[in-house]
C-alpha cells in the first residue's frame, strides 16, 4: 500500500474495507505497513469495526544479517497506546 492508501493491485483500501465489511468479518487485519501509513489509515478512515494491525518494523535499508527497525519498540508502544486509549 502506499501512501495514497491505495493497494498494490490498485485498489483504495476503503474500497477493500467496505467490501470486506459486507462479507461480515470477525475482524480487518492491516499487516506489514510502515508507521506512516498506519498513521494516514486512523487519520482519514473511520475505523468503526474490530480491526488490528502490526507495523513493519524493519526499515528500508536492510542487508545481511544486521537489522535495524524503523520504529524502536518504545516508539512502537506509544503509537499502540495513542491509538487504543
């Protein structure tokens, strides 16, 4: 997805949310997305359904064995608890 919040097959996600939430799901899971991204999803869609998400920790730039992340797990827990509190 990119930052247009539009897919890789080229859908908008609120396309795919709403066609998701006529099948009725138990939840709408968004995986593998980086913070910034996350972030435009709360801010422009209202998520008015059980969803949940993981963000992609690992930054651009990763070779070989080292991996550095994008967000710190601190970071990562501040977002968690803006989000749900």
């Amino acid at each position: 997805m990119n930052e247009k919040l539009v897919m890789l097959s080229g859908e908008n996600i609120l396309e795919v949310i709403n066609f998701i939430k006529d099948k009725n799901p138990l939840s709408i899971g968004f995986n593998c997305i980086s913070l910034k991204i996350f972030k435009n999803i709360i801010q422009k869609i209202k998520l008015n359904f059980n969803w949940g998400m993981y963000l992609n920790l690992i930054g651009k730039n990763y070779q070989g064995q080292e991996i550095v992340t994008s967000v710190s797990p601190n970071e990562y827990s501040k977002i968690r608890f803006q989000v749900f509190n």
